[in-house]
C-alpha cells in the first residue's frame, strides 16, 4: 500500500506482520524526513569561516554541526529543520545536490547588530525559552544577534536575551536548530565563496569545460539553466 506524508517533518513507518501457522512474524521500520525548499538558493560553494571579519552583509551562509554534519534546512514548528551535508576540505559544495540545505543570509541593523534572514523571514528569540522562531519583519522582536568566533564555533547570541544562543541539539528524538540558555552543541558558519570563481565557470562547479559550454550555449539560445553565472 500507500502512505502519503501530509506535511514537512519527520514520520516513522512501522510495518508489522502478527505471523501465522505458515509464516513467521516480521517488522520493519522506515524514517522519512521532508523539508521545505531552500530559501535565496542552493547552489555555491561554501567555506569554513573562524573570524569576524569574514561576516559580510548581504553574503550567503551556511549555519552547520559538524559533528554529524548537518546544516540548517529551514524552520517549522519553533525548531530550525537539518539537512545532511557532506563537508570536504572545509567546504560544502551545494551545485548539483539534492535539497539539503537552506542559504541564509546575514543583513546589519540600524544598532549594528546582525540579522539572520531566511528567504523573506528573519530567524528570531521572540521569548526566553528553548525554542526558535520567525519574524516578516526585520524590526520583529528578538531579530537581532550577536556573533562572535571561539574555537571555530559560532557564538550567536541573541540581542533581546542575552543568555540564549543559536545551537543545535543532537539529542535522539530532537535534533534540530533552537535556541538555548545552556550548553548545547553550538554550530559553525560556512560563507559562499565568490571570488575563486574562474571567469567562464558559469555553472559554478569550479572547472571551465565543456559542461560551461553547453549551459552557455543553452543561455544564449534563451534556456538559462537553474545555475548559471553571469560574470
């Protein structure tokens, strides 16, 4: 039979079979994950950064755990949603992946604070509590953040509640991005990387070849390919 998934999250399946005089009993067990779509894009390359002056308004950035290592894939229900990322060399490549992860990118505010914008909502602490939310607004409460470098690992601190931070949770049946007053596990941040793009890398995978030819090709007979780089 069928079993449709009615909306974002995590479902557990189970099949059971009770067994008879013919066969014996049997189980099986299936975890599926849907995520919503990422947010500005996901495509680029992206880089470890421990400093900072590597924070940049208006850049694209990762939120991740590397331990398991997952990244930031959206927000429903007071927690931030994680996808599974693969981690090379200190980069995570997201050209020609499925959908793993959601782009964030960081804008200043009139205090010099940053914000966290996900697509057209900005991540936030509306309240003291273990919980993540967001905000149309970039003038929403709790918007603002503090960010800071110690050991890699990114201190984001919350401007309206000083004592929450952005971290993750690894716990069995958690898992995700919230905010918290204790010592969770506190996440890193991977910037796009735009300068070591080639010139004639218009797909963005880091080689000028024939695979650049055929998407410019497509573009100047007007069928821009979901990836394309103009400059």
């Amino acid at each position: 039979g069928t079993v449709n998934i009615g909306k974002p999250g995590t479902a557990t399946i189970t099949a059971t079979f009770a067994g008879n005089t013919d066969y014996k009993d049997a189980t099986a067990t299936y975890t599926i994950t849907v995520m919503k779509k990422g947010g500005v894009s996901l495509t680029g390359v992206y880089e470890k950064i421990t400093s900072t002056d590597d924070l940049e308004a208006g850049a694209n950035y990762l939120l991740v755990y590397e331990a398991t290592p997952v990244a930031y894939a959206g927000y429903e229900n007071n927690r931030g949603l994680s996808g599974n990322v693969i981690i090379e060399d200190k980069k995570i490549n997201l050209n020609n992946v499925s959908n793993i992860a959601n782009v964030l990118v960081l804008e200043q505010s009139s205090n010099g604070n940053w914000l966290i914008k996900d697509g057209e909502s900005y991540l936030a602490l509306p309240s003291a509590a273990n919980s993540l939310a967001t905000q149309g607004s970039a003038s929403g409460a709790g918007t603002e953040w503090i960010i800071s470098f110690t050991n890699g690992n990114a201190y984001i601190k919350n401007v309206s509640f000083s004592d929450y931070y952005l971290q993750y949770n690894n716990a069995v049946n958690v898992k995700c991005f919230r905010c918290y007053k204790g010592t969770q596990k506190y996440p890193v941040l991977y910037k796009e990387i735009i300068a070591q793009r080639k010139l004639g890398d218009v797909n963005g995978d880091g080689l000028v070849n024939i695979a650049d030819v055929v998407a410019l090709v497509g573009h100047i007979l007007g069928n821009t390919p979901d990836v394309f780089y103009e400059d």
